[in-house]
C-alpha cells in the first residue's frame, strides 16, 4: 500500500509542478508535442514508446517491451513531467504509472526517469514490486 501512496504522491507533484512556473531557470525551451521511442538494437528489451503533450511539459506516456528470455510483453500506461529547462543538449524527464504484463497478469506501478538529447533517449524504468529488478532503454528518439 505504501508504495501505491508513493505513486500518487509522485503524480500530484507532477501536476503541482506544471500549474505554474514552479522551477527557477534562465533559459527556458519549449519541448515538442509528441516523441516516439524506438529501442530496437543491440539493448534488451526491445521497445516502442509514445509520449502526447496535455499541457505544458506534461506527458502521458505508453510503452510497449518485448523480454525476450521470458517471451513476454509488458504494457506500461503513465504520465511524466518534462522539466521546461535544457541541461547543454540533456531534455530530463520523470514520471510513472501502471505496467502490466502479457503473460503473468500482474499489473503493479513503476517510476521512471529519463532524458532525451539529440536523435536519442534513455531511460530507467523501476518496477515497484518486491522480486523486480530496474529496467532501462535506450534508443532513437523522434519528435514532432
């Protein structure tokens, strides 16, 4: 249950964050409207993701990941908050929501964080169930 409130906690200071200008910064850069994440070659899982602007740097999020050892697929549904200023070339990002997998029938919240630089992305994914270990992506990055 604690980790259910942890969650709920992270989401509403997303939400808290993006109602006003809540991060000091010099400079600040409008982020795209839509990204799509391809993580295809070389690191496991393979993976598609999609993130849809709904107000400023405020994403929701869906991903698609193929474990290929397990031979299972594993849906991830959430929101993610995109922080308005850029670090040299680095667009950091965090947020979570719900994962659930094709083959077991679990469904159980995870954290996320990431940045997008360039053509590229990368991303930790953790799990928050007992018996999980963190995830990663990284891969090509397109928005528009």
């Amino acid at each position: 249950m604690k980790k259910y409130t942890a969650v709920m906690m992270l989401m509403i200071a997303i939400i808290a964050f993006s109602a006003s200008d809540a991060i000091a910064g010099k400079r600040r850069s409008r982020a795209p409207d839509h990204y799509i994440n391809v993580s295809l070659f070389l690191f496991h899982p393979w993976s598609v993701g999609y993130k849809h602007c709904i107000t400023r740097n405020v994403y929701l999020t869906g991903n698609m990941d193929y474990i290929d050892s397990d031979r299972d697929l594993l849906f991830q549904m959430g929101a993610a908050y995109m922080i308005p200023t850029k670090f040299l070339i680095f667009r950091f990002y965090g947020g979570g929501g719900m994962e659930f997998s094709r083959n077991h029938g679990d469904m159980y919240p995870y954290v996320v964080v990431g940045t997008n630089f360039w053509i590229l992305f990368t991303e930790l994914v953790h799990p928050m169930q007992s018996g999980r270990d963190p995830g990663y992506r990284f891969g090509f990055s397109f928005s528009f």
